[in-house]
C-alpha cells in the first residue's frame, strides 16, 4: 500500500487476527525492541536498524519464492511501521 494509514490499518487487522499467545508474545517483543531503541545513543540501534535486524527473522514466509532480497525490504518495513506505531498497534 502506497496510503500510510491504509498500510497501518492494514498492519492492526493482521495482527488483531493473531492468536491470543502469539498476539501477546508480538506485543512483549515490540515492547522491548521499543526499549532497545529508546537507549539508541548508546548502543546505536535505532528504529531502521532494529528493523533491519529483526525483519527477516519475525517476518520469514513459510516458503521462499520470488527475490528474497525485495521480501526483506518489505519485511523491515513492517517491523518498522510496527515499531513506529507500536501505541496504536497494540491500543497503548
């Protein structure tokens, strides 16, 4: 999606359609990855880089078809957004 608030609607139904566990076990991890980030002068891991990081791995399709190199871009964009956002997605 091209529209900010369109992609960030779309962002809170995929995971509002999450099982309950899985719901909260994302929701504890952005909150610490949050964390990580608000100490970002100290240890230089800032919004971009922690969804650089972290893309790929939360993110991974069950199987990998296509050009993986484009899927991680789009993987660290909604690590990104999420983090961006975490408040409104996850009603806090």
């Amino acid at each position: 999606c091209s529209d900010y608030k369109q992609r960030m609607n779309s962002v809170k139904d995929l995971i509002k359609k999450l099982p309950k566990p899985n719901h909260d076990t994302m929701q504890v991890l952005f909150k610490h990855l949050r964390r990580v980030i608000e100490h970002g002068e100290v240890n230089r891991m800032t919004t971009q880089s922690v969804a650089i990081v972290f893309g790929p791995t939360l993110l991974r399709p069950e199987t990998e078809t296509g050009n993986i190199a484009v899927h991680m871009v789009y993987q660290n964009q909604i690590v990104e957004l999420i983090l961006l956002e975490y408040e409104s997605v996850f009603g806090r």
